[in-house]
C-alpha cells in the first residue's frame, strides 16, 4: 500500500526535513481488511463438528441392514481395488515369461513387461529396439566364433601324397576335407 502524499497539504513545496515531520506527524490508519466471502474459523469449526455429529447421528438412525449394505459396499470397493492390483501383476508375470522365452534378459523383461501391462507402446517399442540390438551382437559373436583361423603362411604346404601317409585315420579323413581341391 501506498501513502497518498497528495493529502498532505503543501507536500510538493515542502524541504526534505519538512516532509520527514510532517510524514512523522501523519495520522494513517489501515482500512479494515475485506474479508467477504471467508468463513471465521470458529464457524468452520462448529459447522464441521455439526456435521460429524449429524453423520454419526445417521449413522445410528440407520438400521442394521443398511449400516450392513454401506460396509459391504465400501469392503466391496477395496476388493475390487485389490483385484484390479492383482489381475494386472498376472499380466505383468505373464508378459514378462513371455519375454523371457524370447531370450530377453530378466531386467529388461520385467521393464518390457510392466511397460506392455501400463500400455506404454513407445516404451515396448524402445526396449524391443534395444533386445534386438543385444541380440543380433550376440549372434555375431557367435558366428564369429566358429570361424577357423587360417593357416600361416601362403597356404597349403601338404600335398596329397602327404596326407595320404598319415597313419591315424581321423586326422587322415579331417585333412582330406579340408584340402579337398587336391583330390579332385
């Protein structure tokens, strides 16, 4: 809030020190706040403690079977809460068996599970993106890691005759596979 200095009157004219007197000599009072539309606390606090009195009231007024019916529909309500919770954890463990069939890891298979029970796609999509990443490396270093090192050197230094002199069988066969272009 601020002063009104044109109520003063000769202000404009005044010095400095003249104006701190005649601020000091001021007489301001605040205007009484408006407080329509709010409700004094005492009321709110004796029209709550009607209410509660007149519920507790209804509440004895009622007969048995209808104070029974209010508590088996409020019970009512919580279980079907409760199953709601339940059925969706089925989902959830469904799901992430299912992912794990597929190969995924637990930790993503449980992330993709719960995304796919909340049925956010763009999370199912991101994480499916991610198992097929991890997947096709895992392939590849599988291939990878059958494959044969190839011999040093410039090739071949065994010739047919040479692979037919060897004594034991196994290595015999194993070799001729190997160079089968000396044989045809």
């Amino acid at each position: 809030m601020t002063l009104d200095t044109t109520t003063i009157e000769g202000y404009s004219e005044m010095t400095p020190e003249q104006k701190v007197s005649a601020l000091e000599a001021y007489d301001f009072t605040a205007p009484e706040p408006d407080y329509t539309g709010y409700i004094k606390k005492e009321t709110f606090d004796k029209t709550a403690s009607e209410l509660a009195k007149l519920k507790k009231e209804a509440l004895d007024r009622m007969d048995e079977d209808a104070r029974n019916k209010a508590i088996a529909e409020q019970e009512l309500a919580e279980l079907k809460e409760r199953n709601a919770e339940l059925e969706k954890n089925v989902l959830i463990s469904e799901y992430r068996s299912k992912y794990l069939a597929k190969g995924y890891d637990e930790a993503l298979a449980n992330e993709a599970a719960k995304a796919l029970a909340d049925g956010d796609m763009n999370k199912v999509f991101e994480l499916d993106a991610k198992f097929i990443e991890a997947h096709d490396k895992q392939i590849k270093a599988s291939m990878l890691g059958g494959t044969k090192t190839p011999p040093a050197g410039s090739g071949n230094t065994l010739s047919k005759a040479d692979i037919m002199k060897i004594k034991d069988d196994e290595e015999r066969q194993r070799l001729i596979r190997e160079n089968i272009g000396l044989f045809r």
